[in-house]
C-alpha cells in the first residue's frame, strides 16, 4: 500500500518540477497550497488571535481584582462600554466570553493543531504534501474568514456575545436576555459555523495523508509520537464537530425562525414568548457531545509534541512507545462518552449522571500512565535543556496539577459545590489550557528551524519566557482553587455585592499581578518570534539531533519538500543513545540514528 | 497599599528579568554562538528545575498557610459531613500523587541535566513497571469511583420520606422567589403563561387549582432545622443555578423543567453564627469593611454572618447580583414565621 502511494507521489514531483519557477507572490505567500506556508499562516493567525484573546483576560482580571475602579486603559480600549474608565457589567461577560472561544477555538485547536499537523504530517511521514493541498487550502481560508468575522462581532453596536463561550440557551437565544444575544450572537454562531467547516476538511485531510501517504517502511508502529496524535485528534474531530454544528444551526433556527428546539415556556420583560417544548438541556449535550473531546482535540496534539520533543532532547527513547499509542487511542475513545460531566446538576437524570462519573474517572487511567511515561522517559537521560524541552516538562507539571483536581470535578459527589466556581477555572486552564499552550510553545521553539528556513529562535530569551511564564501560571492558577473553595462562582462581574467574599480580594490582586506579569512575557515570546524570522542565525540541518524525517529535507521550501526521492524508512523515531553488545553507539560517535538508517547487520530492532 | 505592593512587584520582577537575561548571556561569553543548549545552559536550567520544585512547594504551603481559613466553614446539611469528607480523602490523595510526581519529574530534570560526554541510558520499554502505573490508579479510582456514587445516589435520591416540606426556588433575572406548599404541602399547578403581573400573580399559579390557594410566596428563604427540604426548583427565562454553598447543595434551574434537590438543614443560622470559624471569618470580614468605611467606600456596613443563596449560572447583567437569604432557625420560630406570612388566595384578593 505504502509503496504503491510512494511512487504515486514520485511521479507527482516530477510533473511539478515544471511549475515550480512559475510561482507568484500570490500563489506562494496568500493562496499556497503547500503544506509548510499553510501552517506558517495557521501560526501567525493564532498567536493574533492569543495576543486579543490574552490581553481580554488581562482586562477582565483587573476588574476582579479592583472591581468599580477606574482605569484610563479601559477607556481607551472598551471607549462607550467602560463610562469614566468604568468597565460595564455587560461587557466583562462579554470579554469573558470572547477570551474563552477564540482561547480555545482560535488559538489552541487551530493555531496549535492546525500549525503542528499541516507542517509535521507530510515532514514526519515522509510526503510531499498533504493529501489534497486544495482542500488544505481552503480549510486554512476558512478559519481566516471565521476569525475576521469573531473579530468583527467585537465592534457591533450592542457588542459581541456575552453568554459564556459555552453559549447555553435561552440566554444566548434572546436578545431581549442581554444585549450581546443579538448581532454580537448571530456573529458568533456563523463564525463558529464556518470555523467547524475549516476544521472538519482539514482533519479530513490529515486522516488520509496518514492513511495513504506514508513513505516505503513507515508502518504504523514506525510513526512518530507527534503524528499519532495529530491522526486520532482528526479522528475525534471528525466525530465531534459535526454534532457543534447541529447545536448551533439548531439555535439558530430558534433565534431567527421562531423554532422551540431549546425553549419552552419563558416570560421574560413582562411578556410570554411562544415557545414550547424544547430543553435547554438537549443544547447542553449537544454542545459537550463536543465540548469535552474538544479538551483532548487541544491536549493530545500538545502531548504528541512533548513526546517528540522530550525525546529527543532527553537523548533517550520515549519510555513505552506502545503503550503511549494506547492511552492515545484510550483517552480519544473515552472522550466521547464522557461529556456528561460537564452536566452532573444540570437536571438531567441522576443515574446519567453516575455513568458519566464512572467513564469519566476512567480517563484518568490512560493519563496517569502518559505522566509516569513522560518522567520515566528524563530517567538516566542527557537532557539537554533547550527552551522546548523546558516547555515539555513544564506541560507534564501542569497536566499533573491541574489533572488531579479532575479527580475531585469528575466525582458527581464532589462536583455538586464546586461546580461553576473558580475550582473549575483553575482546573481547566492548568490542564488544557497552559499545558497546551505550553505544547505549543515548545513546537514553536523545536520546528522553528524547520518553518523559517534553518533560522533558530535566541534561547536565551526563550529561557527567560519560560521561566516567567512558568512562574506565573502556578502564581495565577495554584490560589484560585482555593478561591473556588471557599464558594466564588465564575463569570461575576463583580464579588462585592457578598460579604462572604471580601477577605477574597486579596487573592484576587494576587492573581492578577501574577496575570499581568505572564502576558508581559508573552511579549519576549512574540519579540524573540518576529525578530528569529528576519534576523534568526541559521543553525544546521538537523539542529537538535533528530531522528525524524523533517530533519533530513534541506533548509529552502519548495513544493515537495525533498530534492530527490523521498528517503526510505528503516526503523522507529526513537533509536536515541542506542547501543550495540559492546556498549558502543550504532553510528560511532553519534547517539542518534536517523529513521533513514538501515538496520546495521546484528542490530536488533525495537518494537516491530 | 495594594497599588504599593502590585508596584514594588513590577519592579522586582523588572529587576528579575534583566538579572536572568544577563545571567544566561554570561554563561555563554566563553562558548560558541549557538542557539543550541550548551553544559552551562544545561547546568542553569537543571538548577533552576529544581529551584521550581521548591516554588512548587512553597507556593502549596503558602497557600494552605494562608488561605484555609477562607475555605467554606463545617457543612451545615445532613449529607454535607459525608461530601466533606470524601472531598478530604480526594484531596489526600491527591496531594500524595502531586508531591511525588512534581518531585520526580524535576528532580530527574535537575539531576540528569546534560553533558558532553554523557551518555543517556536507552530504556524503551519495561512491562512490569507499567502494569505497576496502570493498575495503581486503576484501583484507587475504582475506590473513589463508587464510594463518590454510593454518596451520590443518596444525595440525589429525593423522595417523600420522613415528612419534608416542599419549597419551591423561582428564578428570573436578577432575583430569587421562594414558594410553600403551605398547610396541605402540596405546590399548586402553575405556568408562566399564567403569570398576571397586575394581579400579583408573579409566579404564574393556577388560581382554579385548590392545592395552590394556601401556597406562601416569599423573598426570603426560612428553614425549620432538622427537617428535610425537597427543593422544587423553575426558572422563568434563562438557566439559573441554585447554588447553598453551606449546605453543599446546587441544582439548576431550567425553564420548561421542574428540578430537585433534597437536604436536611442540621444547624441554625443562631447556631452557625458562634461557631469558631465563622466568629473569626465575620471578625476579619469586618475588619476590612471598617477600614473601607473609614475611606467612605461602598460595602462598608458591617456584616453579620447569614446563609445565602446564589446564582450559579451566567444569567445576564446582574448575575452577580443575584441572592435570597436563608434562614435556618428551630421549628418554633418557623412555625411562628410562616403564620404570619400571606397565603395565595387573599394576597391575589386584595390586589382585586
């Protein structure tokens, strides 16, 4: 199978050879259809999209932590929707709201997965492209054109949606509800529409690359870490998107045709509406039904990159291959049934809510045995502490940390104080969110050289971004468990109007310093990041030492990725330190052997 | 004070971002220009990894040291001693499996750091070790698993037994209604599509329905101690939650559907306001509002402390503002509270 695809491609390269001079600043920089300058277009939209998605958190912590305070920067940046410096009720859900779905739509599905599976796919599996370049193309225009309309939602007169970035109706389905459930709302939900297109042809894509364009000796076993995980996350994608869909035209219906698939019987400003007979309830299992595998279509891309990246910077291989495949697929299988968590006391029926308990503690298990993976993997290792592998090993604390509290959120039992207060917040953000951010990070800092041609970002200022930023997410995110604790919920604008809360402030002012401090940092990132593409140092071809495929194509781009033949196969990613009867490395001298090596005469091969 | 301390934050964090900038620019005077981790990168990084780990640490005691004491005070609900203590035993665990793998995992970065020369041992695979991981957590969950289930079908099971009285929660934007079954502890029927403003019919009860004519609509929540409460909880516009963080109990409310929760109240607010805890919370509370007061701020009266009732669930402008007080007293003052509160019947006749 993979050898027949092999020479298809070949003979693909050949007949393109002849175009290749032929390329316009249009077809090569804005309509490409070449895998790496789609995922540089995927990347740079993300981090856009974080730096709004950020500095909204920013603003919306300074409220907490100073609530009714006036500050000349709200003016300027919020103008009618922060009176005297003010901020607005209104606008704080808002801002709320915003920061949550382009954080994890926009920045951490697209910019993460979208950057890392569109220039590691074909790299690592040995391709010349993507399955169809077309349609990768129009899945990355189609995320561009949905984040110009989020963007733009911001600037409607009665401002952007306000709901909370999970949407529940009847509030975001009556305008007359809040301000935001109107235009801002409408947006919202056609923007997203859109974002599921984009995601759904790009995962399409990324299954069947995998599938079919594997270079001769790539089995499946032989696939690096990175690229399991980019193929089951497309996998869950494609299940799960879909059902985000219906939810939202279904809203749609009930906002603009008079429908009832969400609302019955509602009174609201002094009148009845005719709704009848729809749940709110069947909205929220539609919206899990996505939401929660959405945590693992941004985790596992994450976790896939740490493997590589640990990896290889550990000079050692990744400790349990097979077993890291299975908690792979263990953990996408049982994303799908778990999403009732989210939903304990919600009204739904208390036996659904024991089962969902029951899978949800389940997942644990496959996560656990990753943590123990990952550690045992630095082990007796030589680790070189590059800014990525910093990134790495800060992702397994965090998982760790905020995985843990999962044990308390996932316990219907536990569940029923805790949920929707700040325990919640924290525990997300620590394990989906700054993990895969942090997943993220350590991808940009390892294929830096691979997207902008040899140059390498400066580690020293790599260094001081991580270690700030490590600092302050556990600064942010450790004390806000107790704040949940003590009985705060989410998503108020303001905690003053209880006594109970008051000596909460301060913890409050804590988190926000610490806040401050973090998004500050990200300004070194971005800095180091636009400065490496124009005045990066080139390093070598293979920087860090690496056994994988991307390594061996040279520094220029061009459409096909490798001059000549595609390198043939011969062994798994992971051969690192490997030695033979006498103690001595398999390439004298050296301690990694590229995929690319045959198997030398009485080596004995992993896995396989 | 606060400007002061966030100022004096930004300087030292200033300061600590050029020393750290400086820091690894020196160690690399003597070394080639590369981008590339070298010994001396390695060595700081290592160090530091375990620097981490104490932060870690620290950051753990810091926290409890200082904040346990805003944590919510002992559960005043029958099942709420039980959650309590599930939720202690989670916690243990969890604080085991955090010491232990944060310490390993940076322990291992700090110790193995790399060098020329080194060489990394290749471990790929050990069947045993990973049984050992696997089955660990497999049967600590499974023991979380069903005493957290066995906790929670009790809780939820809400039934007629032991004579509760039925309340109803009403929720709308941006307040909270309570309804009593009255004397025959019936709810009467009711829809919003029955809701008659003018005739102060607020929460749309079925005026030809006899079991609605003794209902008792109230602002404010009172609860005889002791006796079991069924909640029946509405909402009239958009999800609400009902959230008694004292009595670890939430429940949403969901327009279209009748939810339910179930407790029974153990101590009275008299009671709870001596306990320790909450004599110290209050004490510092309003230490902290005498300090506004004194700047003429808002929220400065001093506070006494009441159970409370809160919104849980985005709702709109003033969800954060969306409360009703509970009152949990003994069943004589119930008794003699709720004698003096209207039934449905004549509050709706006077309006006529």
């Amino acid at each position: 199978m993979s050898a027949t695809a092999h020479a298809q491609v070949d003979g693909h390269e050949e007949d393109h050879g002849h175009h290749h001079h032929k390329e316009t600043f249009v077809t090569k920089y804005i309509f490409s259809t070449d895998h790496k300058m789609i995922s540089k277009q995927y990347l740079i939209t993300g981090l856009i999209m974080g730096t709004i998605g950020i500095a909204m958190s920013i603003l919306f912590r300074m409220q907490i932590a100073w609530p009714g305070e006036s500050f000349p920067i709200f003016e300027a940046v919020l103008g009618k929707w922060a009176p005297g410096g003010v901020m607005d009720a209104d606008i704080y859900l808002a801002l709320v709201t915003i920061h949550g779905t382009i954080m994890v739509f926009f920045v951490l599905t697209a910019g993460l997965s979208g950057t890392f599976s569109n220039l590691l796919i074909p790299l690592q599996i040995g391709a010349r492209d993507m399955a169809s370049g077309f349609l990768n193309m129009v899945s990355y225009w189609l995320f561009f054109l949905s984040s110009v309309i989020m963007v733009c939602s911001l600037f409607v007169e009665a401002g952007p949606a306000a709901a909370g970035w999970t949407i529940y109706p009847p509030l975001s389905a009556l305008p007359m509800a809040q301000p935001g459930s109107g235009m801002g709302m409408t947006l919202w939900l056609v923007s997203m529409a859109i974002f599921i297109a984009s995601s759904l042809l790009g995962s399409l894509n990324y299954i069947v690359t995998v599938i079919n364009l594997r270079t001769k000796g790539m089995s499946m076993t032989r696939l690096p870490l990175t690229i399991w995980a980019f193929f089951v996350t497309a996998i869950i994608g494609v299940i799960s998107f879909p059902v985000l869909l219906s939810a939202a035209l279904l809203l749609i219906m009930d906002r603009s045709f008079g429908t009832s698939f969400f609302l019955s019987d509602i009174f609201i400003q002094g009148e009845v509406l005719h709704y009848q007979g729809g749940s709110p309830v069947l909205y929220e299992h539609l919206f899990w039904f996505l939401g929660h595998p959405e945590v693992y279509i941004v985790l596992l891309p994450a976790l896939g990159i740490t493997s590589e990246v640990m990896s290889t910077n550990a000079r050692k291989p990744i400790f349990g291959y097979r077993a890291m495949i299975a908690s792979i697929i263990a953990i996408a299988f049982l994303s799908t049934i778990v999403w009732g968590h989210h939903m304990f006391i919600s009204g739904m029926n208390p036996f659904l809510g024991s089962v969902f308990t029951f899978t949800t503690l389940l997942i644990a298990i496959p996560s656990a045995v990753k943590a123990f993976n990952y550690i045992t993997t630095l082990w007796k290792g030589n680790l070189q502490l590059n800014p990525g592998m910093l990134f790495s090993i800060g992702l397994v604390s965090t998982f760790i940390t905020g995985g843990l509290t999962g044990i308390v959120l996932g316990d219907s039992t536990l569940d029923i104080n805790v949920h929707d207060t700040y325990f919640v917040v924290a525990h997300f953000h620590l394990v989906m969110g700054i993990s895969a951010l942090y997943g993220l990070f350590a991808g940009v800092y390892h294929w830096f050289p691979k997207m902008f041609e040899g140059k390498m970002m400066n580690k020293n200022l790599g260094y001081v971004h991580f270690w700030i930023t490590a600092v302050c997410a556990y600064g942010v995110f450790f004390p806000m468990h107790f704040v949940g604790m003590a009985g705060v919920p989410r998503r108020y604008y303001q905690n003053t109007a209880f006594p109970m809360f008051d000596e909460l402030t301060d913890v409050q002012v804590l988190m926000t310093v610490f806040a401050i401090i973090a998004a500050g940092a990200q300004l070194i990132f971005l800095y180091n990041f636009v400065n490496s593409i124009f005045n990066g140092k080139k390093g070598s071809l293979n920087p860090w030492s690496s056994n994988t495929l991307e390594w061996t194509t040279p520094h220029e781009h061009f459409h096909g990725n490798w001059h000549g033949p595609i390198p043939e196969v011969h062994r798994w990613a992971y051969d690192y330190s490997k030695v033979d009867a006498n103690g001595e490395y398999i390439i004298p001298g050296q301690d990694f052997v590229p995929q690319t090596v045959p198997l030398q005469p009485d080596e004995e091969e992993m896995h396989h | 004070m606060t400007t002061l301390l966030t100022l004096v934050v930004l300087v030292l964090v200033a300061i600590a971002i050029s020393q750290m900038t400086k820091m690894f620019e020196l160690s690399q005077l003597t070394t080639e220009n590369s981008q590339i981790a070298n010994d001396q990168d390695n060595k700081i990084n290592g160090y530091l990894l375990f620097a981490f780990l104490i932060f870690i640490y620290g950051i753990t005691i810091f926290s409890f040291w200082k904040y346990t004491k805003v944590l919510l005070p002992t559960a005043a609900s029958a099942h709420g001693a039980e959650y309590d203590y599930l939720m202690l035993v989670s916690f243990i665990i969890i604080f085991i499996v955090q010491t232990l793998t944060q310490a390993l995992l940076h322990y291992f970065g700090y110790k193995y750091s790399g060098k020329k020369g080194n060489k990394a041992l290749f471990y790929a695979d050990n069947d045993k070790l990973e049984f050992i991981w696997t089955i660990i957590p497999v049967i600590v969950l499974a023991g979380l698993i069903l005493w957290g289930l066995y906790t929670w079908t009790e809780i939820m099971d809400v039934n007629d037994e032991d004579d509760p009285i039925i309340v109803e929660l009403y929720a709308q934007q941006f307040n909270w209604t309570a309804r009593y079954a009255g004397d025959d502890n019936v709810l009467g029927g009711a829809n919003v599509r029955m809701i008659d403003i003018d005739n102060a019919n607020i929460l749309g009860l079925d005026p030809s329905d006899s079991y609605a004519a003794d209902d008792i609509i109230v602002k404010e929540l009172h609860l005889p101690v002791g006796r079991k409460v069924n909640f029946k909880m509405r909402s009239q516009d958009v999800l609400h939650s009902a959230y008694m963080p004292h009595f670890r109990a939430q429940m949403n409310c969901v327009p279209g559907m009748i939810t339910e929760f179930s407790f029974t109240p153990i101590t009275t607010t008299a009671e709870m306001r001596l306990d320790p805890d909450v004599v110290d919370k209050v004490k510092r509370t309003n230490a902290i509002r005498a300090k506004k007061a004194a700047l003429g701020e808002d929220n400065s009266d001093p506070w006494e402390f009441d159970y409370i009732l809160l919104c849980n669930k985005i709702c709109g402008k003033s969800h954060y503002n969306m409360q009703m007080k509970i009152i949990v007293e003994t069943e004589e003052e119930y008794n003699k509270w709720i004698k003096e509160q209207k039934t449905f019947k004549p509050a709706i006749a006077s309006v006529n």
